[in-house]
C-alpha cells in the first residue's frame, strides 16, 4: 500500500518508466550540443555570441527551476514530462530551421526551459518512489543513464548530420525525445500521476521553512556543480592551450567522459552504505587534485591522464546533490522544495563556466585552474561540515 510519503518502491524493474526515457532525453541533448554553435556561427554569429548563444540553455534550466516545481505539484509527474518532451521538440525543430540568432536563441531557451521541468519530474518521483536505503543507487543510476545518453548522443548526431548536414542532428535530436515521450505513454505507471491534491506549499513558505538549509548545505552544493562544469570547461582548454588538435580533445573529453560514467552505480552503493559525505568529500579532492596537475600536462597521454583523474572524480560524486536534495525534501510539496533545490544547484552549474571565463581572462587558464581546485577544496569542506552523518 502507499504511505503517506509516496508510492511504494516496486524493485527496478518498475522503475524503467524513469530510466528508459531519462537516457532517451539526455541522448537527445547530447546529439544537438555540438551543433548549437555551429548553428549560430552559420547564421552570422560570432563566437562570442554563438557561446552565449548555447549558455542560454543552462540559463533556460535556472530559469525553469520554480516553474517546474510549480508545474509537476499541480499535474503530476508524468503529464510534466510529457509537456517537458512536446516543448523540447519544437524547440529543436525551430532551432533547425532558425531564420536568425534571435529565433535561434528562444529555441535554446525553451530548450532549457523543458530540460528543467523534465529532470525536475524525474527527480521528484523517484524521490517519492525509492526507499532511503536504495535512494543514492535510485539517483546515481538516474545520473548514470543521463551521461551514457549524452555520450552516445553526439555519435548518433554525427551519423546524422552526415545523412542530411547539420539538420540530420536535429532530426536525431527530435526523434529521441520524441521517443521518450512514447515510452512515458507506452509505459504508464499510475504512481507517475500523483498529483497534490491538498493545500501546495508556497514558494515563500518553502524557502522560509529551508532558509539555513539551502544557505548551508545548498550553497555547498552549489559549488559542488560549479566544480564540476568548470572541469568540462577547463579540460578542452588546456587541450588547445598545448596545441592538440580537436580530434585529439575529443578522444581526450572522451576517455574522461567514460570513466565517469562506469562509476555511477558503485557511487551510488556506497553512499547507500556508508554515506553522503563518504563520497562527495574524496569526490571534490579527487577534482582538486586533477585541476592542480592540469597545468603540468604538455602532451596528449599525460592531459589524457589528468583527464582520467578528473573524470573518477566526478563519477565518484555521481548522483550526490540530487540525493542530498532527495533526503531534504518533504513528503508535502516535494516539487516545490526540489525546485528551489535545483534553483540553487543549477546557479552553480551554470556559474561554474562563468567562473572559468573570469578568472582565465584575468591572470590565464593557470590561475582558472588554481581557483576551481580552491573552489573544490571549499565545496569538500563545505560536505564535510554539513551532510548529516546517516
């Protein structure tokens, strides 16, 4: 029977509804990411604007953050999903067929927009659905299964935009998350429709009730995700700062990129097992020690090295601040509080690129490099001091 706390945990396989669609989404993502910019660029953008261009898509995901509490507490989770594919297939249809930047950048927008309301409707069921002894492996297989899409992804945009140029990406872009919504139809669990029927808690009240919490333990989390963007950041940086080549970045992002992503479930069983802070403490020393050697790596093998200690860096954390959000949030206006969670959070995954920027341009992508590892160090003390200890 459900508990007054949500539905009951069914075993994994009642859980394909939020796996199957989650890979299918972030797969969708991942095949028009590189694009974006070609895009803009292709409309007569520079490459300032063109980068400004694609940061709206973190900033549509800030921006989206309360409405799509607000959204998935009043129609559920499924129907928010629904809605979160429907908009992002428009949106990347008119990005395809943008006549201008200024069309081009609403599309972005939306794009982030629906990708805010969708990972806020996954989060909020499985928060609701998985028990606290399963709830960090629940969240990192979520994670998990968003970065195999995101890295399988720009392959299937490749394979398209060689059929039918640029657009094939889109159209492969389209065809995922229009997928994804067709699962979320073709398997429907009834728990995905539980909507709040008493009276929703309002934003006011939410942050009123969570004030020390979100400006203790949310701002730590925060700098966890700035750490983490920068690392995408500074990686292909430093890769064109020594002189490789963009084939070479790529299969340098690549290997990285795969060691963070086989860590996500074993991430998750420890922090089930041993704790929240047991996993995200080493997580960021391990990043701080990865941005500390970037700027000693002056060939391929040995960027490709420090590559790999950042990305078992990352995947050691995988799954953390959506878990901690998870273990904060009140069976009464779920969403809503994961909304001004995410708001917090993904302010510091958007900034984390920003800081990069700024502190490059101000003394190199030395002192860049210097200053995320600071930051990391900040955000490990910052877990330490308060992630509860069960």
């Amino acid at each position: 029977m459900p508990t007054p706390s949500g539905p009951v945990f069914g075993g994994w396989r009642s859980l394909a509804t939020v796996y199957a669609p989650a890979a299918l989404f972030s797969t969708s993502q991942g095949a028009v990411l590189p694009v974006l910019p070609l895009t803009a660029r292709d409309l007569g953008a520079s490459v300032a604007v063109s980068a400004v261009g694609v940061a709206l898509l973190g900033v549509g995901q800030v921006a989206g953050a309360l409405p799509a509490g607000a959204l998935v507490t009043r129609t559920g989770e499924r129907f928010a999903m629904l809605t979160a594919a429907v908009v992002s297939g428009l949106a990347l249809a008119g990005a395809a067929f943008a006549p201008s930047e200024a069309v081009l950048a609403v599309c972005v927008l939306a794009l982030g927009l629906a990708s805010a309301v969708w990972g806020l409707a996954r989060q909020s069921f499985l928060t609701a659905a998985a028990p606290p002894h399963l709830r960090a492996r629940a969240r990192s297989t979520l994670g998990g299964v968003g970065r195999i899409g995101t890295f399988v992804g720009p392959f299937l945009g490749a394979a398209g935009s060689a059929v039918a140029g640029v657009r094939g990406s889109y159209a492969v872009a389209v065809l995922a998350v229009l997928a994804a919504a067709v699962v979320v139809l073709a398997l429907p669990d009834p728990e995905l429709d539980e909507v709040h029927h008493g009276p929703a808690p309002t934003l006011r009240e939410v942050f009123r009730a969570h004030a020390r919490l979100l400006a203790t333990l949310g701002v730590a989390a925060l700098a966890v995700q700035a750490v983490r963007q920068s690392r995408q950041t500074v990686l292909p940086l430093w890769c064109d700062h020594v002189g490789l080549d963009a084939t070479t970045t790529s299969l340098v992002a690549g290997v990285s990129g795969a060691v963070d992503m086989l860590l996500f479930y074993p991430a998750g069983s420890v922090m089930d097992r041993v704790g929240r802070a047991a996993v995200g403490v080493p997580s960021m020393l391990v990043l701080a020690v990865g941005h500390v050697l970037l700027p000693f790596s002056h060939s391929a093998w040995t960027v490709a090295l420090v590559g790999v200690v950042m990305g078992f860096g990352n995947g050691m954390g995988a799954g953390l601040v959506m878990t901690l959000g998870a273990d904060h949030a009140p069976p009464g206006g779920r969403a809503t509080f994961l909304g001004a969670w995410r708001l917090v959070t993904d302010t510091g995954a958007a900034s984390g690129p920003l800081l990069v920027g700024a502190l490059a341009g101000a003394g190199g992508l030395v002192v860049a490099t210097g200053g995320v590892a600071v930051l990391a160090v900040a955000a490990a003390a910052g877990l330490a001091r308060f992630v509860p200890r069960r």
